[in-house]
C-alpha cells in the first residue's frame, strides 16, 4: 500500500507541540475589529489546543 500524502493545507494551519497536543489559531481576528471589545481580541489572539472528535481527523490528514 502506498504511504498516506500529508495534507498540505491543515499542515500549514496547525502545530505539534512536543507532548503532541495539536495547537490552532482562533479565527475572526483579522478584520472588523473596531466593534471587538478589548477583551474578546486579546482571547483571538492566543492560540487554541484542538480536543474532540476532530482531533484524529487532523492527526490522519497530518499523517501521525
């Protein structure tokens, strides 16, 4: 069987931290801000750890 193509597009959007957790951005914090309180734009902008169903998804397009 040939050996499975890591996806391009979910490489590029999501990271591995050393301990394997899956590490993401948040989205809606590129434009529109003005109406965004302080509070909600600094949350954007920490990154996010993936958890759930859709977490072997990523791992399988991923190739790990």
């Amino acid at each position: 069987m040939p050996k499975m193509k890591t996806h391009k597009g979910t490489a590029k959007r999501i990271k591995i931290t050393p301990n394997g957790k899956l590490v993401r951005e948040r989205a809606f914090g590129n434009h529109i801000l003005a109406k965004k309180s302080k509070s909600r734009k600094r949350n954007i902008k920490t990154p996010a750890i993936v958890n759930g169903k859709i977490k072997g998804n990523i791992k399988k397009a991923l190739g790990i």
